[in-house]
C-alpha cells in the first residue's frame, strides 16, 4: 500500500543550527510525532544519508537528508557526526574520509519541531 503523507520537521543542534528534514514514511512520522510528544524517550536523534543539493523545504543549507535514509537513534560511531555548520563549511569533502558513505548522525541532533504536513 502505498503511503500519502509527507511531513517536514526541524532540528537542531550543538550550534542551535536549524535543518529541516522531509519525512515520506508514514512509520517515520508517526516516531517523529512521539519524540516531539515525549512518548519516546530514546531513539532521539536523526541520522540518514546526505545529498549535497538544497531542498525548497531546507534553502539554508546546501544539503540535504535523503528522505528514504533517515532514521532515529540513540547511540551512534563517531565517523557519522557533525554540526550542521561544520557539514555545510566541509561539505567538499563529506562521503570520504568525512561522513564515510554520505551518512550523517549528528549526536546532538534534537527534533524541535513539526513545520508542516500534507497529503500528496
């Protein structure tokens, strides 16, 4: 069954540095919902792989997560994080030696926000 929902959320970070994120996924949407709740207490924090173009929902930032890449954690390795900023002033050289395989976990990563929701 195909899903319908889209949502956009914002997080921050360390710097207090705001990205923005879509979610696609209904699953992912409703684990967003319960960590802005606060009927999840653990898997706090957003990871997922890198694209490095802007997204209209995200023109901050010349980058963005691939939607059908991210994820919550609550522990990750230390080769996968980054502040925002730092991403976007290296981003030349992010998917190497920095943020292997274009995935970022940025630790601090805090979900502050749901900005909007719709149907496709």
């Amino acid at each position: 069954m195909a899903n319908n929902n889209e949502a956009i959320f914002e997080f921050t970070d360390v710097r207090g540095d705001k990205f923005n994120i879509k979610l696609d996924d209904e699953r992912r949407i409703k684990f967003a919902r319960d960590i802005l709740s606060g009927a999840e207490k653990n898997k706090v924090h957003v990871f997922g792989r890198i694209s490095k173009r802007t997204e209209a929902y995200n023109p901050k930032w010349s980058f963005h997560m691939d939607p059908k890449t991210i994820d919550f954690f609550d522990m990750a390795i230390e080769v996968c994080d980054s502040s925002t900023n730092y991403l976007e002033d290296h981003l030349d050289e992010a998917c190497g030696a920095f943020l292997p395989g274009c995935f970022w976990c940025p630790w601090t990563s805090k979900l502050t926000r749901e900005i909007s929701s719709s149907k496709k």
